[in-house]
C-alpha cells in the first residue's frame, strides 16, 4: 500500500540504505553499465593526447545519463573469454569501441553480436559511428596552407595498416593537391612516433627541392619533425612551415603556436 510504501521510504532514509545494484540488474535487467573497448597500440594508454580526451567525453556523457563505464579485457578468474563473453558476464547494456583492431575475430565478433555497439572513427552495417570528418579536415587544412602562398607541401600520414583515418587523410590529400594542380612530397611514419618523423623530415629537407611546408600524421609526431628542423638552424615558420592534426592541448603551447586541425 502506499501508507507502507511510505514507511519504507522513511525507514530507508534513516538508515542510508542504498539499493544493491546486482540486486537491481536482477529484478529490472537494467545494469546501468556500459562497456569501453580500448586497445591502443601505440602504447600510451589513458595518456593517449588524442583518445584520452575521447574517453573523458564518453564518462562525462555516461554520468550525466546516470550509467557506469567498465573497460572490457579478455580475462576473467585466470582464464581467457572474448569480449563479447566479457560483456555478457558484467551485462552491459552497450558498448563503445573507442580504439581497437577493428579485423580482430574477437572484435568482428562482438560488432556482429546483439549488444549496441558505437565505434569511433570505423564503419560497420550493424553499429552506430561517431566518425571524425578526416576528408573535410585535410582539404580544409591543405586549403589553408595553399592560402599561405605554399605550392610545395609535404604529408608524413600515419602507418598504411588500412585504418579508415589514414586511408580518409590521404586520399583527400592527393585529391585537393590534384585540384591545385600542385606536386605533393608522401612519406610514412607511425602516428605519435617522434623518431621516424624526425626521419622523414630531415630527409625531406635534405632533397634538391624541398617542401616549403611538412603536415605531420598527429601535433606530438610534429615534435620529432620540429626537433630537426631546430638542429638544422632553421626557423619556423621563416624558414619552413609545419602543421599538425588532432589540435591537442599541447599543439597551442608551442612557440610559434601549432596550425592544427581540432
């Protein structure tokens, strides 16, 4: 009765009593708990420039609708289960694939699987996608380098292991250096990897014709770029120009602050 309903709540009240929440997901089958996929290879974890800031988007958004975030592995009590096992197992109620290799079984499996999934920046025909618009920022940032009077421009893009970022960058990259009628410089470095950057720059600026300005995969690769050009005795943007990609915090507390695209 409501006079009892009543009591209860009052009861409750004094008491501090919370409700349990697996006692809860039992009775309502509701968890109120999402899963996060997040397999980054470059090593850098929740330090990641780029996808820390993803994730912290992601726990900010999920409080405000009152769900927990679990991050998903792959082992439980010393033995192996796939993700999808794992996401049973805690009954989440969707998942987020913030960053993963999206031709992993495990992976393939779990985006074909019941559970709502969304990936970021990766397309697939059974899960919703929060994409980064790649195409649209790299002509809108090779555009603007063009407006500065550049008509030699560089692009060291990110390692070639068919990810959808690198092959969007690139490929809007040859076609509005077509439309500019203008010779492009490809080289390869990995994203956020400093030392092959370095390489690729110092390379660059060794050529008989070199570019007047180099776009970097990410703003932390340009570091490695930006340290040859400093022990070279160049000036920048005097002597050469640079631009990056993601718009990190860290891009706009270099001197000279970093062209980017956020």
């Amino acid at each position: 009765s409501e006079e009892t309903k009543s009591r209860i709540r009052t009861v409750a009240e004094q008491l501090g009593y919370f409700p349990n929440a697996a006692a809860r997901s039992l009775k309502t089958n509701h968890s109120y708990n999402l899963g996060v996929l997040f397999e980054e290879e470059a090593g850098r974890g929740l330090q990641h420039e780029y996808f820390s800031g993803v994730l912290n988007g992601l726990k900010v958004q999920a409080e405000k609708q009152g769900y927990d975030i679990t991050f998903i592995n792959t082992c439980f009590e010393n033995r192996k289960m796939s993700y999808l096992e794992h996401c049973k197992y805690r009954n989440f109620e969707g998942v987020a694939i913030v960053c993963a290799d999206f031709n992993d079984p495990g992976v393939m499996e779990l985006m074909n699987s019941e559970v709502p999934v969304v990936t970021i920046d990766y397309l697939h025909h059974n899960c919703t996608a929060v994409s980064s618009n790649n195409i649209q920022g790299m002509e809108d940032l090779v555009r603007y380098i063009y407006s500065q009077g550049h008509r030699r421009i560089a692009y060291i893009h990110g390692q070639q292991n068919g990810s959808a970022v690198t092959k969007d960058r690139l490929t809007s990259f040859y076609r509005t250096m077509d439309e500019l009628k203008l010779d492009e410089y490809i080289r390869t470095a990995g994203y956020l990897e400093t030392k092959e950057a370095a390489k690729q720059t110092k390379e660059l600026l060794n050529l008989e014709n070199p570019p007047t300005c180099i776009i970097y995969p990410d703003d932390t690769a340009l570091i490695g770029g930006r340290n040859v050009i400093i022990e070279m005795g160049l000036r920048i943007p005097k002597d050469i120009s640079v631009a990056g990609y993601d718009g990190t915090r860290m891009s706009q507390l270099l001197h000279p602050k970093l062209t980017t695209i956020k």
